[in-house]
C-alpha cells in the first residue's frame, strides 16, 4: 500500500511553475529519499502534501484518503523547513505544546523522546539558547513525538554534527523497520542514500529520476584508471589483448570494459609481464554528489 | 480537544515579557486617575486645573474615578488590547511556529478560536487589573460618595466599553495572521487610530468602529454620542474579524 501517493501535482506562482506534474508514490514502511537543488520544489511539494498549499491541479492522498481528516493527521509527523521552536520555552515546554496538540495520554513519551534524542541536558534550557543542531532534534522530537506512522522530514540534518547526523540516520532507520513511513527531503545526495529505500530527483519542480536505492550503485559511472609508460605502447598491448573501451586521456589510460573493471589485479600483471612501468592504477567510482549535478543539469 | 489547544495557548504566553508589560502599561491609566484625583481633592478654589475638571464633570469621588479608567479602557484598550491580539496571533510567524500547527488533529480552526479566547482572556485580565488598581487607590484617597448605583451605573459603563474594545481585536488577529507577523496589525491599529480622530473630528466618529469605545467611554449626550447603529458596527466589525481570521487559515496557502 502507498502511504503517499501524488497524481499530476502542480503548484504555480504567477508565471512560475514551483512543481510541474509530480506523481509520487511512497509505500508503507519505506523511507523515501527526496532529492533536489535548494528551489527545486521539494519545500513546495511537502506542504501541499500537509495541505499547508493548496495544488493548482492534481491530488495528494494520504493513508488512502485525499480529503485529509483529523485522523489523518493524528498519524503524521512533520519537520519543514529550518529549525524552529518557541524560543522563550524550555525544551520540556516546547514539547510539551506538541503533547497537547496531538492530544496524547501518556506524558512518559515526552521523557522517551527527550532520552532517543539525546535532549537530556538540554531539558530546562530555552529553545532560543539551543544550537542549530540541538534546535534541529527539537523539531525532530516535536515531529516524533506522538509515534507517527508517516514521517515527513525536510531536510532534518541542517545543522547536526557528524555525530548528531549518525544518530538521527540510525534512529529513523530504526524507525523504519519498526513500520514508519518516512518522506525525507535533502539536497545530499551522500545522506540520502545511506538511508532511503527509494530516491526521487526532483529539478525545476519536474521528477527527473526516481531511482532504487540499491540500484544507485549500478548507475554510478566506474572506470579504472592506469598510469604507466610508455603509454602508446601500453595502450597497444591492451588493444591487442582484447580489452575494449581503453582511451588515453590527461596522460593516463582510461578502462571502460566492465569484464576488467572486476580484474584489475590481472592487468597489473599484464603490464609489469610486459615490462611496462605502471606507477599508478586504482579504479575510479563516480562522486554521488557529481552524479547528482550531472542528471540535475541534463535536464 | 479545544482545552488541550487552550493548554498549549496559556503556555506559550509562559515567561514572556510581553505579559507584564501589557499590564504595566494598562496600569498607568488608574495611576494618572488617582494623580489626578489627588490634585482634584487639593485643588484651591480658582486653580486651572479645577476649573477644567469642573468643565469636564469630574471631581475627587468614586464616579469620577470609574469614568476615568472607563476612558482609559475605551482609548488606551484600541492600542493595548491592539498590541496583545498582534503578539497572540503575529508571534507564530515571527517565531516560525505557525507551520506546528497547521497539521494537527485539533485542526486550524481549534487553534484560532484558543487564541481568539486566549486574547479575550488577557484582555480581561487587564480590565479587572485596572478595577482592583482604582479601587485600591480610591480607598488609599478616601475617595467620596460611595453609592452602590453609581457604582453600578459605572461598571456597567466600563463593561460595556471593554466589550466593544475586546471587540475590536478581532480584526487584529486576522491582520497578523495574514499579515504574517507584527509589523501589519501594529501599523493597522495606528491607521485605524489616526482615522479614527480624523473621522471623529468631522463628526462621524459613532460610525466608525475605532472611534465608538472612546466616544462611548465619555459618555457625553451629545450628537457625537454613539447610537444602537454604532454598537451594531462594532459587532459586524469584531465578526468579520473573527470570520476572516478562520477563513484564511483554512483556505489561503500557508507558505
């Protein structure tokens, strides 16, 4: 079952088109990588799915509903945009307004959250004195408080520490296998991938490319990479050895043949046999973030 | 549902400053009433200012003070109450809050009406803040003719005033929201001020609702007095406030 589910979603602004015809299709239990350039549509796309904004044209259906309920949000957690609370309450008193608002029962899941979170020092301390990145797991403790099957995050690592982003990644994994659906928007694609199941590019609005996570790999452009002399004569030997897709290019030779790309050990023998002077191979695996820019910019 | 927002509502209003400052600033109204009724009860005969306080039908009694804060509610409650209906409903944007709410069980709708009873609240509060203040200065003063119906006449007076002030934040409310922030409601609440004495310069102030608790507070039965249409201005002007409020949070875009 799609928990998220977007047909032909349009938002325009005058003659701006802030998301262009988005079908989205996010499915129970899954964590769903929402990727995009700052201004690409994914803030935009968040909030019609929260009903924040209204669509020109198209639908949103949550839970299988596309009229939205209270009930409907009684399952749903969210975090948009930056980091935000009230600043003149303790952390306990900011979540203790998301406690009222989602008309929980059992105070005990403030204290829980605050010790998931790691919130524990910062317990009677202002939201306005916190750090962005203390800041940032309010908001996320806000967004989880009251046990939400749909997880909407956007960008929920802004301003975490190394650390602090291995925490978050670890518990929203967990809470994924625990059953919760989680939306998570980033311009890092690095992030992104460790976590999501599935990856949607959005540019310009437009869904460039919906990508499985496990897939990625496959996708990312692999060469190896050969510095030797002579490189002529290298080059010749390879040819003549059956290996295709070999080039010269800023003075090292580029493999592209995927049979040799998984034996690069056999190569080096082959060259050193040949008495051939290899100073360098190593195999070079395309930058995600690259792979990103890349399809971002042929569309 | 609409206690637990009531709940969130009073705990946002926790250690802010804005709260004692609005009583603060409310309380100076009693403050000068019982200057002045001090200088009244030791004016001599001949002084100026006895003279303009006679002209104004005012002397150092129990009357006189209760008219005075009633005045004070009438003109002073347009920028005070003004500024806590700015700072219930502008600070969620201002503090980039507004968004926690805009996807909740209780719905938009639940939040809007704790705020609207949130402000009301305050606003009370600060009207009853200014009866304890009068009464305690008019006991320190020993202030005269203390008669239960006079008393009364002027609760009733100060009543009806605050009613048509609390009234008149209603529109407040819907420009801070829609406004997104302070800046809009504050500067609506100066023009409506300002075009309020211009309206009321010209003589007609009764139908202008800005002008009507401050005409109504004076009481004088005079043709600027206001009549049954000004009151039912003022109610159509709180309601529309109060409907457009609900209106913008359900239906425009909240970005």
């Amino acid at each position: 079952m799609n928990i998220i589910e977007t047909n032909g979603l349009c938002k325009r602004y005058g003659s701006f088109t802030a998301v262009n015809n988005l079908h989205l299709q996010v499915a129970e239990g899954s964590i769903y990588g929402f990727l995009g350039l700052n201004g690409a549509g994914k803030t935009t796309t968040m909030r019609m799915l929260l009903n924040m904004i209204k669509p020109n044209s198209g639908s949103v259906s949550l839970f299988g509903q596309t009229k939205q309920d209270h009930a409907v949000w009684k399952k749903v957690g969210y975090a948009i945009e930056s980091a935000y609370a009230y600043p003149n309450l303790s952390v306990h008193e900011n979540l203790e307004i998301s406690y009222q608002y989602h008309q929980m029962k059992n105070r005990s899941a403030i204290d829980e959250i605050i010790g998931e979170l790691d919130l524990g020092a910062y317990v009677n301390t202002r939201a306005g004195a916190l750090s962005l990145g203390n800041k940032q797991r309010l908001s996320l403790a806000k967004a989880m408080l009251h046990k939400p099957a749909l997880l909407i995050l956007d960008e929920p690592v802004n301003g975490l520490d190394p650390a602090g982003i291995v925490d978050i990644r670890n518990y929203l994994k967990k809470l994924s296998q625990n059953g919760t659906t989680i939306l998570i928007s980033s311009h890092l694609l690095g992030e992104i991938s460790k976590i999501a199941d599935t990856i949607g590019i959005i540019h310009h609005g437009k869904m460039v490319c919906e990508l499985d996570a496990q897939k990625l790999d496959d996708s990312l452009e692999k060469h190896l990479v050969l510095c030797c002399s002579p490189l002529d004569g290298a080059r010749q030997l390879l040819e003549n050895k059956g290996i295709r897709e070999v080039e010269i290019i800023d003075k090292q030779i580029i493999i592209r043949d995927k049979l040799w790309l998984q034996q690069p050990e056999k190569l080096a023998k082959l060259l050193v046999e040949n008495s051939f002077e290899l100073s360098q191979l190593y195999t070079y695996v395309q930058d995600l973030e690259h792979y990103f820019l890349q399809l971002v910019n042929n569309n | 549902m609409l206690k637990n927002i009531l709940s969130a509502e009073w705990l946002k209003l926790k250690h802010s400053k804005i709260v004692p400052i609005t009583f603060a600033a409310f309380a100076l109204g009693p403050v000068m009433g019982a200057i002045a009724m001090y200088l009244l009860g030791h004016a001599t005969n001949n002084s100026p200012m006895l003279q303009k306080a006679q002209a104004m039908n005012m002397s150092a009694d129990w009357s006189s003070m209760l008219n005075l804060i009633a005045q004070v509610a009438g003109i002073g409650g347009v920028i005070v109450f003004g500024f806590v209906a700015s700072w219930i409903f502008g600070r969620e944007h201002a503090d980039n809050t507004t968004k926690d709410w805009l996807a909740i069980p209780a719905g938009r709708s639940a939040v809007v009406n704790a705020k609207f009873i949130v402000y009301a609240c305050w606003c009370i509060l600060l009207l009853l803040s200014n009866i304890v203040l009068a009464t305690v200065f008019g006991l320190l003063l020993g202030l005269e003719h203390f008669s239960a119906q006079a008393i009364g006449q002027s609760m009733l007076h100060y009543s009806v005033t605050s009613v048509l002030v609390i009234l008149l934040g209603f529109p407040v409310g819907f420009m801070a929201l829609a406004g997104k922030g302070y800046l809009s409601p504050l500067g609506f609440v100066i023009l409506m001020i300002v075009t309020a004495q211009i309206i009321g310069a010209i003589g007609y102030g009764k139908y202008f609702p800005w002008a009507v608790p401050g005409l109504y507070s004076q009481a004088a039965n005079s043709p600027m007095s206001p009549n049954a249409w000004s009151y039912l201005i003022v109610l159509c002007c709180g309601l529309v406030g109060f409907a457009a409020t609900h209106l913008h949070i359900n239906r425009a875009d909240q970005s």
